[in-house]
C-alpha cells in the first residue's frame, strides 16, 4: 500500500496574488490536494515571506500594483536564498511579448488565467518531480565525495559502502524523469539512466563511450562536441542546448547540463549531468520570437524585422562599393472605403491577398513588411540602378488592375507608392521610412495609383509644412485669425441676402495667408475643430452686432444671416449642437441669422449620424447650404430626404461657365425641382452674371458682387448694401 505523504511532504506552495478571491480559491485547491499552502498579496510580502520561509514553488502572478510580478521574479532571482526557486507565472495576459518577457526573468512556466486546476496541479508536480531529482543528484554528489573520503577505511568496508551507495544512485537516476549520465575522464560514457533509454529508444552498448552523439542533431553536434571537451579538458562545468533524436526518430531540444567529479584525492574523476526535455518551451519561445517580428494577419515580417533589415543592408552599402538598394512604402487607396462597405473581415481578407500578390512580384531576397493597417513596405535589394524599382512599382500597379475576388463579390483596389533609393546620406532606417513615405503622399496628391521618386524638395515641402502646423497651433493661442465678410446677394434685385464668413490668417511673417494654405493641415492634425469653434462664435458675435448696429435699416423678418463652413469633424463632434445652441444664446441670435455649409462628401462618408444632426439643426431655423455643388459625389435618394435650404455652384463652374453652362443648368433644375435656392459662387464678371440670371439662379457672391471685407471695412459698405 502507498504511503499517503503529508502536506509538507507534498510540497509547499506560496502563491502571490492581490486578488483574494484567486488566492481563496487557489489556496482551496491546493490544500484539497495535499498541499501546504503559503499566501501573499503584494510582491513584497512575497519576497519576505520567501526569504523567511522558502517555499518549493511560487505561483506569481503578473499585475500587482507597486511590483508586478515580472519586478518581483527578478528579484527572487538575484537572491541566493531564493534564485533556485521555481517560479510559474500565473496570469490573465496572453500576449507572446507577455510570455517572452515571463521566461526572460527567469519563469520557469506560463498557465494563462482562467485555467484548469488539473493543468496547475500537473505543472506544480512537474516542478516539484525536477526539484526533487536536483535534490537526488546533490545527494548523490554527497555520497560520491563521502565514498571517495572512506576509501581510506578497510577495502572489504569500502566495498560494502561503494556497493551500497552504487546501488542506491541507479535505483535513484533510475527512478528520475530527467536523463542522466557519467562520463570517464577522457569524456567516455560510462553509464546512461533507464530514462535516458527509453527516450532515444537505444539499447546501453549504443550509448556507451561516445557512440552516444550519434543522436545529436548534425546541426548541433559540432557546437555541442566543442562545449563538452571543452569541459573535460578544463575539468569545468557545462550548459549547453541541442537537439536529441528520440525513440520515433525525431529531433527534440533538449538542456544539457555537466559538473565535474573529484576523488579522494580532488583529482578529476570524470563528469555527471542530466538532460532535461525543453522542446515544448523552446518551441514557445520560436513562436513568440516570430510573432513579435510578424505582422499577426499576413504573417509578413512586420516593422521591427523591417528595421533590422534595414539596418543591414545600410551596413553592407557602407562596406561595398557598388551595393545599392530600394524602399517602396505603398499605401492603399480608398481602403477605409472597402472596410466601411463591407466589413472588417473583407478588409483583412483583401489585406491577406494582397499580401500574396506583391509577394509574387518580387524576389526571394526582398522583403515585404507591413507596418499596420493598409501600409506595406518593399526592400528591394542589391539593385542594380533605380530603374528596377520602376519596375517593381510598375507591376505592382498593373497587378492591382485585375480584381480580387472576395466573398463572391470583385474588389478594386489601387495603391500610391513612394519610392526611396539608398544613399551615403542615410544613417537609418527610419530616415528611409520617412522619405518613402513621403514621396508615397506625393503619389497620393497627384491623383493615388502612381509612385513617386523622393528627392530632397519634398522634404523641404514637409519640413515647411511642419513649421505650418507649429505656427498654427501658435495662431490659435495668440488670436492671429480674423474672418473676412463676403455678402451674398440677390442676382434679379441686388438685395444683401447675408454673408460668407471666411477665415484669413495673418501671420506675423509671412501677413496674410489664405484658407487653402492652412486648412488641409488644420483638418489632418484636428486644429480644424478648435479654429471652426472660434469662426463661429466670432461670426455670430459679429452678425447680432450689426443687427444692433443697422436695427433700423434691417427688417425683423429679414435678418442679417451669415453663412458658416463646417468641417467633417465638427459634424462627428458628439457636442456640436450644444455648442451652437450656447453660441446662439450667447449672442441673442435665432437659428435662422445662421447657415451651414457643408460638402457632398460628408453627407456619403457619415450618412445616418450626419442626417439625424441636419434635422436637429433645421428644426432651430438654421439653414443647411451643400457647398461646391458638382465637384464630389451626390445620392439624389439622400437629397430629397434631407432638409437642405439651398446648392452653392462650386465657382469652377461660374469661372468656366461659357463650356459648362449645360451642367449649371442641371445643377440650377435639380436644385429647384427639390425645392431648394441655388447660390452660383466665384461671380467675377457682369456677363458670368447675366448669364446665370437666364438660367434662373437667385443667387451669388464673388468680386463682381462684393470682395471679402473685413468687419471694420464691411461695416462701412453696410450703409450702401442695406435699404435706406
């Protein structure tokens, strides 16, 4: 009958968790299982408590305030009292770079939370079956140096002794879950564990003296016969890993580990070790090295192994003469397009399959990365001049031509590519990347699906556009903007029907900068929200002033109204609405003294959000104007349903109106066949005038009918524009 062990017997356990109820149910289990069970719910409290108390092994969890867990294993590793310590972490986080960093500090096992108590059972018993065979091999190594020691006693008592204790180390190395062994001075093999056979599935002959490397890896065997001799040579220790061919013929890795042994005399009598089967974690920690150089959904190198290969092949255009090489940055047009139509999981579909098809055109010695995203990055090389990158660039474009096929449905997708060629004026990797990618948004403004060779102007153009966008988020603060009034005017009567805020910068260098400069970088950095909350206020506050201002010349029922573009990310701002309801308050206004222009394209692009605020918008009497008319894409579905007072003919049109006056024609029909008023913008000529007076349009601004004015100056032409 088996002798049930005690609790201490068992193994003690201290385990480290600030959450009691893990600790409670943990402490539970263990117990159950015949356990003796230390807890500790901080990292210092488990340091003392392992220092005071040594426990067999640390279950260590990993997210704990003031220490976590990673903090606290290397700690125990640097004590000597605890370094030998086996830790198994214990912990929520799934992450490879999680686990990489667990094994790295020193962990000797992973269990992800929540978990199977027989796995954390079956992983303790592992641990505790390696310490107690460690125990056995140090017992043993005592019992050796006692044996060399009674030598000096009679011979027929020694031999008993010897007898005894050789008995008793093969029942132990016998009964061990690890592969043990002891080699001859001259490094022969002079015994081998029965674990050791049932592993390589050898008979003992085949692995006595040095037949047993026969079944180290050919890879490995040459680094490993170094280390060993090595150790029999300097009568030194050994750690080394390799890979062992088992009992089915394959290759596993395993730890290898060898001390010396001295006789009586402390000369050198040979080596002991043991092997310790690893092949599982080192295959964890071959998936957690690939995963954190992989891009997780193409499994292409991802932006670390990129820099890495960047940084290589800087090195070898230092060395060689003659060396040269190639960065394509591709970005995917209108991707965000494909992935709001249909789906997350189409756009990853099409991400995997394009992934394939540039994989295709280029060679095995370039590299395809993907940084994230739609972005994808092409190392070409050892070219031989930049006409291969062309090339390259080239097919890829003509590849993209042919759909992809996905979910029966065809997908078109095209990308702008920037291209990069090496150069002794590049330090790193990340200079490659920024002027690649700048070349790719010179690809992108020249009309997407084409490349772009970088040359040093661009960065010039980016450096300029950097010190824009510093200047502007200084112009906010210091109040450089100012708003320039353009009335809008009745074509039949010439009557003031309001004006078009307009906002002017005036730089304190460069004096006055227009909206087409500013107002890009003001959208892509979000200054755009902060700049379009100051237009507003500031052109409401004007407007009730001059309602107060010209009260006896402007009608109750015919309010001085002002006009006042919104960007796309006003419209998604959740407290829009709350802020003109605030602004129109503040300046005693009614909705209708306000009209809001936005484009065709913010209508497709945020239809259900932007819909709902259109009517909560017109429902307070402000009116909603689509600005630049003709230049975007329109749904008429949308149109008719959407509570829209007036069309504003983009001024291409009027400026060109001589070839387009069919499409202002249409443009003027549709607006009235939907009841709206159509405003013809850029009117610079009396003829331009006349003309969209015959085709029926009511309404117009330009320097014809009055130039933007600012307020002091606009206040001056009031007395003329308004009725007397």
């Amino acid at each position: 009958m088996t002798e049930e062990l005690s609790p201490t017997q068992r193994g003690k356990i201290l385990i480290v968790d600030d959450t009691p109820d893990n600790l409670r149910l943990l402490t539970g289990n263990l117990t159950h299982h015949g356990y003796e069970v230390q807890c500790a719910i901080s990292g210092a409290l488990a340091l003392m408590g392992a220092k005071a108390n040594p426990p067999d092994v640390i279950l260590l969890d990993i997210k704990m305030p003031e220490m976590d867990g990673f903090q606290v294993c290397q700690q125990l590793k640097q004590e000597r009292a605890t370094c030998d310590i086996p830790v198994i972490f214990l912990s929520a986080l799934d992450s490879g770079f999680d686990k990489l960093r667990a094994f790295q500090v020193g962990g000797v096992d992973y269990i992800t939370k929540p978990f199977q108590m027989e796995e954390v059972v079956a992983r303790i018993e592992n641990q505790l079956s390696l310490q107690r065979a460690r125990a056995e091999i140090l017992s043993l190594n005592a019992e050796l140096e006692q044996r060399v020691e009674e030598r000096t006693h009679a011979l027929a008592q020694l031999n008993i002794h010897l007898q005894a204790s050789e008995e008793r180390f093969r029942r132990v190395a016998n009964a061990a879950p690890v592969l043990i062994w002891m080699a001859e001075p001259d490094g022969q093999r002079s015994f081998v564990n029965q674990r050791w056979l049932d592993f390589t599935g050898c008979s003992l002959p085949q692995l006595l003296g040095n037949q047993w490397m026969e079944q180290i890896h050919p890879e490995d065997l040459p680094r490993f016969r170094q280390v060993y001799e090595t150790a029999i040579a300097q009568h030194q220790s050994f750690v080394a890993e390799y890979r062992l061919r088992d009992a089915h013929h394959t290759y596993r890795w395993v730890l290898g580990t060898g001390v010396p042994l001295m006789d009586e005399g402390q000369e050198f009598a040979g080596l002991i070790g043991c092997c310790v089967d690893i092949h599982d974690r080192k295959q964890t920690e071959d998936q957690l090295l690939h995963n954190a150089l992989h891009d997780n959904l193409t499994n292409l190198p991802n932006r670390t192994l990129l820099m890495e290969r960047l940084k290589l092949s800087l090195s070898r255009a230092g060395r060689y003469d003659g060396f040269y090489f190639a960065v394509l940055f591709l970005d995917l047009d209108r991707f965000k397009l494909v992935n709001d139509s249909l789906g997350h999981l189409v756009g990853d579909q099409l991400l995997v399959a394009i992934a394939f098809r540039l994989n295709q055109i280029i060679r095995p010695t370039d590299l395809l990365a993907r940084l994230g995203g739609d972005e994808f990055v092409i190392l070409l090389d050892d070219i031989e001049n930049a006409q291969e990158a062309v090339q390259v660039a080239t097919r890829i474009l003509e590849s993209l031509q042919t759909p992809f096929t996905l979910e029966s449905r065809e997908v078109f997708i095209s990308t702008s590519i920037g291209i990069v060629l090496s150069s002794p004026d590049y330090c790193d990797g990340a200079e490659l990347l920024r002027d690649a990618d700048t070349a790719m948004y010179r690809a992108k403004s020249q009309g997407k699906s084409r490349y772009e060779i970088f040359n040093p102007v661009m960065h010039q153009e980016v450096l300029k556009r950097l010190h824009l966008e510093s200047d502007l988020r200084q112009a906010l603060k210091q109040g450089e903007f100012v708003l320039c009034y353009q009335p809008i005017l009745s074509l039949s009567t010439g009557t003031l029907m309001g004006f078009e805020a307009l906002v002017r910068w005036q730089h304190p260098q460069r004096n006055m900068v227009f909206p087409d400069e500013f107002i890009p970088i003001a959208e892509e950095t979000g200054l755009i929200v902060p700049l379009g909350h100051w237009v507003l206020g500031e052109a409401c506050r004007q407007i009730a002033q001059w309602q107060t201002q010209f009260s006896t010349q402007v009608a109750p029922e015919l309010p001085l109204r002002v006009s006042v573009n919104l960007s796309v990310k006003q419209l998604q701002e959740s407290g829009l609405l709350s802020f003109i309801d605030e602004i129109l308050a503040q300046h005693g206004l009614s909705g209708n003294c306000l009209t809001l222009e936005i484009t065709e394209s913010m209508l497709i692009d945020n239809s259900e959000t932007v819909i709902a605020l259109l009517h909560e918008l017109r429902s307070r009497s402000i009116n909603i104007d689509i600005d630049d008319f003709g230049t975007g894409y329109s749904s008429l579905g949308y149109l008719r349903h959407l509570p829209i007072h007036a069309l504003k003919i983009d001024r291409t049109f009027t400026q060109t109106l001589s070839l387009n006056a069919d499409i202002v024609r249409a443009i003027i029909a549709l607006g009235h066949a939907l009841n709206m008023d159509v405003v013809a913008e850029g009117i610079e000529t009396p003829d331009q005038r006349a003309l969209l007076q015959t085709l029926s349009c009511e309404y117009g601004q330009g320097y014809h009918l009055g130039k933007p004015l600012q307020a002091q100056e606009m206040a001056l032409a009031l007395a003329a524009l308004l009725p007397q």
